[in-house]
C-alpha cells in the first residue's frame, strides 16, 4: 500500500486554512503526490470539521466536507469492536497528547495495514503499533527543512 497513507486533521486543517502556519506545506506535498490516496476516520472528520468552523469559519467547514464528498480522502467506519483498541493506546501513550482522533488514526494503520501518515503531530514520532513498528511519517523530513 505503497500510495496511500492515512491523514490526521493537522494536515487537513491546514489545508483549508490559508492562514496556518503548514499550509503550504501540505499543498505542496499533495500537488507533488496527485496518487497518494488519503483515507481517514470519522473522529479525524469530526475534529477536522469543528476546529475548521470554529477557527477559520463556516465556510472553510463547508470546503472541507465538500472536499471530502468529492473524495478527496476516503472516510473509514470504525465499529465498537475498535474502541478497546483505542482506549488501550490512549491509556498506553496518557504522558503525550495522544487523542481519540490519534489513537483512531494509529488503529486504522493497524488493521488496514497502510504503514504511512500525514500528521503534524510528534505524537506519532513515538507511536509503535501492535507489531512494534513506528509508522512513516510522510511530512517529517519536510516538515523539519521548512524551519
């Protein structure tokens, strides 16, 4: 699963902000990868759609979810059954900012087996999955070149 990776709302928040800090970032990353297929959860959705209505506007709320109805990423169901997955590695990772939305981001690599993330989140620096491994994180190395 070499072209698709999961995006966290770091990314996705900064991709209908102008105004954050990491936009042009990820604009340039998703330009300069048209083939990557982005898939997500609903948690990443939620959170993604409410900081966009809060801190940016109704609008940019609006942008987001028309861009995901065009399929822009892919939104993945998660049932009850992952729940105890992602209560376990919030208890596990507690000392780090490691929220519902991560924890939804870290179980969907798991069980998808799509080893690669979008994230603006260390968090993920840190995070190993059921196998031990860390995820790849496909904006870290420019994330550092750009400061």
């Amino acid at each position: 699963m070499r072209n698709s990776a999961i995006v966290d709302s770091g990314p996705l928040i900064a991709l209908f902000d102008r105004d954050d800090a990491h936009h042009a970032l990820v604009v340039r990353y998703l330009a300069d990868h048209r083939r990557l297929r982005l898939s997500s959860t609903w948690a990443v959705a939620n959170e993604t759609s409410a900081l966009l209505a809060s801190r940016v506007g109704k609008q940019a709320e609006l942008d987001f979810l028309e861009w995901v109805e065009r399929g822009g990423v892919a939104i993945v169901s998660q049932d009850a059954a992952t729940v105890a997955r992602i209560r376990a590695l919030i208890a596990k990772y507690r000392d780090l900012p490691f929220d519902f939305a991560d924890a939804s981001v870290a179980v969907l690599a798991e069980h998808s087996g799509i080893a690669q993330v979008l994230t603006l989140d260390r968090d993920f620096e840190v995070y190993r999955d059921a196998r031990g491994r860390l995820l790849k994180n496909l904006l870290a190395a420019k994330r550092v070149r750009l400061r």
